[in-house]
C-alpha cells in the first residue's frame, strides 16, 4: 500500500517519469496501475506545460482564403468576400503590424487592409434592433423593462462571445490579442458584413437563429427579476383598472416547525389570480405575486415557446395589418 | 481485461449552440488528410484523393479540406471541430470504402464522440409542463375550514370487514333466501 | 434491542396506528408483537363503514354532453392559441420519448435520416398542454398533431468492451464495439385543427401503426 501511497505522491509533485520499483513483499502489481499512472502523468503535464498554445494560423497545412470561404458558407450565407474579410481585422492588428513595420526601418509603413470599426457600429445598431424586434413580437405583453433585460442579456459580451467562438471566428480573428471582447466584436462586424452583402432579410435571420435562440428552454425570470413583486402587482392592477389584489392562505402545513409550508392565493376581485409557496407569508405573498405578475406578462413557466421560424416579412406584414 | 474505460469521461447529451433551433451548422471545421505518395499502407487513402475528394469538397464547401503528403509515414485523418475537438483517426491499410465511411462519421458528428458516455438519451431544461405534484395540488379548498382533531378525517380510508360482520351478512342472506322458498312453497 | 421491541409494543396504543390502511396494518410487525408479548393489550375498535366511492351516477346522454363541453372547452383554448407550451410522447425506433419543443433526444442503433435532415415524428402517443391532456388510441389523429425535429448529430458511441471468459475452460474472448447513435432536435409541437369527439370512431384498420 505505502509504495502505491508513494508513487502518487511522486506524481503530485509534477514528476513525469517514474521508475517503477517492485517492492519486496508484493507479488504483483495491480492492473489499474499503469491506467492510472499514464493518465496522472497526462494530466501533470497539461497542468505544468509552460508551452504557449500555437495558433492554427501558424501551421503548413492553413490556407486564410479559403477559411475565410469556408466560413461562410459554413453559416450558409453568400458573404461578399472582400467585406467578409474586413470583418474579422481590428484596428489594433493594423496599429500593431505599423509598429513592426516602423521598427524594421520602413518610414511610410503600407498595410493593404481596413479595419472593422465601421461595422462594429453597424452592426451593434441591427442586432439591438432585429433583437427587440423579435422580443417585442414574441413577447407583446411584457413591459419595455423586461424587453429591455432580455436584450441587454442577448446582446451581452459573455453571450456574444460563446456564439463567436462557437461559430469558429477565433482562428480568423485579425487582432493583438483575442479576448471576450475581441470575439463579441467580431460577430457584430460579421452582421454589419452581412447586411453590407446581403441586405434585411439574411441579417435578420442570422440575428434570430444564432442569437434569439439563445432564449430556448431558458428560465425569463432568471434574466429579469422582478423587485418588490407585491408592490408591481398592485400598480400593475391598478394600471390594468383590475382591482386592489388581496392575499389569503389557501393552505399551511408544518406551521410552527423548521419545515413550515405556506400556500397563499392572491385575488382581485375573488377571481384567483396567481398562487405561491413559502416558508413563511411574506415569502409565499412574494412568489404568488410573482407568479401573477408572470401570468400576466405571458412569461410563466409553462408559456408558449419562441417561435424561431419566424420571418421579417411575416412581421412587416402584421405590423401593416396592425396599423391598417 | 481492458482497462480503457477508466477514465473516461461521462456526460449527458448536450448540442453546441442551441444547434438545429435555428438553422443546422456542420460542425466540422476542417479535415486534414495526411498520407504517403507511395507507400503501400497510404494506398486506399491515395485513391480516395484521386476518385473523391473533390466530389467530398464541393458537397462541403463549409469544411477547409487539407492534403498533405508526408514520406513514409501511417495514413491519418485530422478532424478539427468548431468547439475546438480534435479528432485523429489511423487509416493503416483502410480501403477507399472504409476511408469513406471513417470521414463520414467524422463530418457528421459535432465533437469526439468516443472520449464521452452518455448517461441519459435525453436532455430537457423544461422537465414538467402541468407543474410538480404537491400536497396541496387538487386539494378541496373545504377542507381548509376543517378542525382538527376530525372524527371524520381521522378514519382509515379503507375498512375490512371483520368476522363477525361477514358471519352477520351470511346469515341475514340465508333467512333471505330462507323466506323466499318458504315464500315460493306457499305459493 | 430489547428497548427497541418495548417501543414498537408501545406504539398501537399512542393511537396513530388508527390512521395506517389495513393493508399496512396486515405488513406491519407490531400487531403480531403486540398479542405475542403484551397480553392486555386490546386491539382498537374498529367501526366497518364501506365507503361509498363518490361518482355521480349520470346517463349516456348527459355523459356525452359533458364530454362534448370539455372537448369545446380544449377547442376554444386551442383556437384563442392560449394552449402555452405542449409536450408530447412520441414513439420512436421502439422508444418513448416525453418531449416538449427544444429538447433533444438520442436513438441508438442504424437509424437513415442524416445530418441536418427535418424530420416529422408521426407516432404521437399522447399530446398535452397545461390544462389538458390528448390520449391516443393508441395514437394520437395525424391531421391533429405536428412534432417536427431535426436531426443535429449522427454518431458512434465511445467503445463498449464485451469480455467472455470461462473458469478453468480455456476461454477467452473480448470485443470492442461502437454502435451509432443519432442526435434529435424537437422543433416544434402543433396542435393544428380541432378536436373531434367522433374523429375516435373512424375507421382506422387500413393504418399501419
């Protein structure tokens, strides 16, 4: 047992290689061993290796043309190219190949490329747009807070970045280094990219299938909390000229216990409106409140699910309708 | 026995990027065929780069395909995906067929599969539509008004009947059919 | 353990015994402990009541009524499109699945449809929405329901061993083994159209289920 104790511990310490020694009193030696020591000197090494990780650009076998092709036609949309291209160099690459340029003796330093800043800008106009777009349609009962909260969620850095890098932009990314902020950036340039090249419709639907759906199977509440439901509901109500809600207990159990369970209902005008559980009332009011509130925004948990097939035409219509 | 599945990792069915929701995205970023120009081990790789590679290239023009002829080494397949799998496959003496099949899979699945079980065969973030049972769920709301202790409510929901009552019963549907055939014989 | 037993002698007299169903009564050990160990001990007086189960009698006719009331109720959900979010259990490569729009699902085994390919899953065993439930005999009307899904991945599993081995025989035998699977998105569940209260009594021998 001690020398398997003692092997491990060798590993711990970041030895790679270890000269196994069959000690005396052991006849064999387990199975799970070798296993377990290769994966342990794997895994030692990935912690310990200092090696900066190569980019994919620095290999023989990439071609940044028909990456550049590939992707997108990966997203299956007919990209101009040359904007395609545009799209994924920052300004910093270009400020950063002068200096290199500058410090190799070239007075007049000439970079054949444009930067992307105006399609940033472009961009982050459409996707705010084509985002509240959909949210106002999908979501016509919710408040221009809640609208607001879903879209600041969408359209968040954290969020822009995973749907970047997911989409396979980091090897292509033209820049001094390649952060969250860096990856968001270049998926905005790529819209403002695709609008140059394939106008309204195509951004659209490439904002509603790789940034709307983000919204699919997720939890509104935890995006918008509502603060102080109770006192939501009642103004809400009294927006609504529904009348002053009211709390009663519809059931307890366990009252007077660590494990007390409160049922309350909320009514306006005897109609039931919305119910909740709580360990105490306070927090019962709070989440039948809540789930009142949902109820009437058309947020609840089981409500209707996004519809992500739908087009701008459809709703250009509907709008027209709508005002006609 | 093989002890290949000591560490190996378990996981639940999960897709990149809310993948199919929207429109469908190959996962497959780019594939590398590695070979040799006249070793024997490279031959099935050899022809399927003469007959198939282009059709393969134009059928996907969303993957970078790359060939990259090496002396006297194994065959290899290099898939690279879009959450930053990597794949490597051994093509030693495989057939164009099989080369065809192994880059198949490859282009159609999202990641590498074989480092992963799978625990579930399903994945929901919505697990109940018509809410959770609770105790309170279909409870009569008369019962609210109840005072407790109940006689009423106190009682089993169930009731055998004991000995005496069946002996009691027997014997009360025995003077029944008793008097009926008394009742018959009189008529 | 003797302490133990003197507890569980003691508990048909607290009285919360008189709650337990006679059949848990019939598992339970302290009655038999009770008569064993406890002469005095008188079992608790029961009184035999059959409970009448609470169904209103009703007549066919009144029995269709109400019938023809929910389904109108269900149809006027349906059409006012305030039906929410709707599962459905379908049917698929000899598996149920419960489903609602977004999961996914996984079919193991040669399946054809490809990747990116839509699909529509046609045995709906059972639709339901937040206030109500379609049960299918044994499915659910074609016309009546949509599922559609796409297929997003198409794979083989990780390696599954397979060791044979006899004692004292001689006999040894291992195989690996990777068997497909496919990766299954659920788009969307409709209900599209209403629901008839006759569309059940149709004529259905020419399906193949």
């Amino acid at each position: 047992m001690s020398f398997y104790f003692k092997t491990s511990r060798l590993l711990v310490s970041r030895c790679n290689s270890i000269a196994l020694q069959v000690p005396k009193n052991v006849r064999n030696i387990k199975r799970w061993v070798a296993p377990t020591l290769r994966e342990l000197n794997k895994r030692s090494k990935n912690v310990s290796s200092n090696e900066e990780i190569q980019k994919r650009s620095t290999f023989i076998e990439w071609n940044y043309n028909s990456e550049v092709f590939a992707f997108g036609k990966r997203l299956q949309e007919n990209f101009n190219l040359v904007t395609l291209q545009r799209a994924f160099v920052h300004s910093s690459f270009i400020t950063q190949e002068e200096n290199r340029q500058k410090q190799l003796g070239i007075e007049n330093p000439e970079i054949m490329l444009q930067d992307n800043d105006s399609l940033i800008t472009a961009g982050q106009r459409l996707l705010f747009d084509y985002v509240t777009a959909f949210l106002e349609h999908s979501l016509p009962k919710v408040p221009d807070e809640g609208i607001r909260a879903f879209t600041t969620y969408l359209t968040s850095i954290s969020n822009l970045a995973v749907i970047s890098k997911n989409l396979g932009t980091f090897d292509l990314i033209l820049s001094d280094n390649i952060d969250d902020l860096t990856l968001a950036n270049t998926l905005l340039a790529l819209i403002g990219a695709l609008h140059e090249s394939s106008g309204d419709e195509k951004t659209y639907l490439f904002v509603r299938d790789f940034i709307c759906t983000q919204l699919n199977q997720k939890d509104l509440y935890e995006i918008w909390e509502i603060s102080s439901p109770f006192e939501s509901l009642r103004s809400y109500c009294l927006q609504n000229k529904l009348a002053v809600p009211e709390c009663r207990i519809i059931g307890e159990t366990a009252k007077n216990t660590v494990l007390s369970a409160f049922h309350v209902g909320i009514y306006s005008k005897k109609i039931l409106i919305g119910q909740g559980f709580g360990e105490d009332v306070e927090t019962a009011i709070q989440t039948a409140s809540i789930k009142a509130l949902r109820k009437f925004y058309g947020i609840s948990d089981n409500m209707r699910p996004f519809d992500f097939r739908i087009k701008l035409e459809n709703k250009y219509s509907e709008k027209v309708k709508l005002n006609g | 026995m093989s002890n290949s599945h000591l560490f190996l990792k378990s996981g639940f069915p999960r897709a990149p990027l809310q993948n199919g929701v929207g429109r469908y995205i190959c996962q497959l970023q780019r594939i590398t065929l590695k070979f040799c120009k006249n070793n024997g081990s490279s031959r099935g790789m050899r022809e399927f780069i003469e007959k198939q590679l282009i059709d393969f290239a134009k059928e996907n023009p969303g993957t970078v395909v790359y060939v990259k002829p090496r002396r006297h080494r194994t065959p290899v397949i290099v898939a690279e995906y879009l959450n930053g799998d990597r794949e490597w496959h051994n093509c030693r003496n495989l057939s164009k067929e099989e080369i065809t099949q192994w880059i198949t899979l490859m282009k159609t699945q999202n990641g590498s599969s074989s480092s992963l079980r799978l625990r579930k065969m399903w994945h929901t973030d919505m697990p109940s539509i018509q809410g959770p049972w609770t105790p309170f769920t279909l409870k009569n709301p008369a019962s609210n008004l109840v005072i407790f202790p109940n006689e009423e409510l106190s009682k089993p929901l169930d009731v055998e009947k004991s000995a005496t009552e069946k002996l009691i019963e027997l014997f009360r549907e025995q003077r029944l059919s008793e008097g009926k055939l008394e009742e018959n014989r009189g008529n | 353990m003797s302490f133990l037993l003197k507890n569980i002698v003691n508990l048909p007299r607290s009285g919360s015994i008189n709650q337990l169903t006679s059949s848990f009564r019939c598992l339970s050990l302290t009655s038999q402990l009770s008569t064993r160990h406890n002469l005095n001990y008188k079992p608790p007086k029961i009184i035999a009541k059959p409970i009448t189960p609470i169904i209103p009698q009703r007549s066919p006719s009144e029995d269709l009524k109400a019938c023809d009331n929910i389904i109108s109720k269900v149809n006027n959900v349906i059409s006012e499109k305030e039906e929410g979010r709707l599962f459905a259990v379908i049917h698929l490569c000899g598996k149920q699945f419960k489903v609602t729009s977004g999961d996914i699902i996984l079919v193991e085994g040669y399946w054809p449809p490809t990747i990116g390919d839509e699909v529509r899953l046609e045995k709906v065993l059972l639709v339901g929405g937040n206030d109500f439930t379609l049960i299918g005999r044994p499915i659910v009307d074609k016309n009546l329901v949509n599922v559609q899904a796409t297929i997003i991945e198409k794979t083989l599993t990780h390696t599954k061993t397979h060791f044979k081995k006899k004692r004292r025989k001689q006999y040894m035998r291992i195989n690996f083994q990777r068997s497909p699977n496919t990766m299954i998105r659920i788009n969307s569940i409709d209900i599209s159209g209403q629901i008839q209260a006759n569309s059940l009594e149709k004529d259905d021998s020419t399906k193949i289920y």
